[in-house]
C-alpha cells in the first residue's frame, strides 16, 4: 500500500485515495480546483493540477447564492 503526503498542502494519498488534509476523503480533480491551481508550485503532488473541473471557489460562491436567493424567496412568500 503506497502512501503520499504533499509537502505544499497536507493533503494525502492512501492507497491511491485522497484525503485532505482534514482527514476528509476528496476528489484530486477538486483539490485542483480549490487549492492546487491557484496555489500549487513544485512541491504539490496533485496528479490533477492545471486540469480543469470539479470544484471551484467561483463554482462554491455561485451555489451559496442561488441558496442564498432560493431562502429570500421563500421568505418573501
């Protein structure tokens, strides 16, 4: 069983499964969204870095909103 940590975020690698550095387990595709493209040098060991997809802070905001705007309707009602 192959094990990886990345030096620049914390994220690891257990047997090819990602987990955050939380301990949460995760998508590499996301990591890359949120934190590897934007800041990710040459320590980040993201197999996924500069690919684009999954999660992003642009795409997080946009569904705050619509939830945002979906309650205020609601309560307007």
């Amino acid at each position: 069983m192959e094990n990886k940590l990345c030096k620049k975020c914390g994220a690891h690698w257990i047997a090819g499964q990602l987990f955050w550095s939380t301990g949460k387990p995760g998508r590499e595709i996301d990591l890359a969204g949120l934190v590897c493209n934007e800041n990710g040098d040459h320590q980040c060991i993201n197999p996924c870095k500069g690919q684009t997809g999954g999660q992003t802070w642009g795409g997080r905001m946009e569904e705050i909103d619509r939830l945002l705007k979906e309650a205020l309707d609601k309560a307007e009602e």
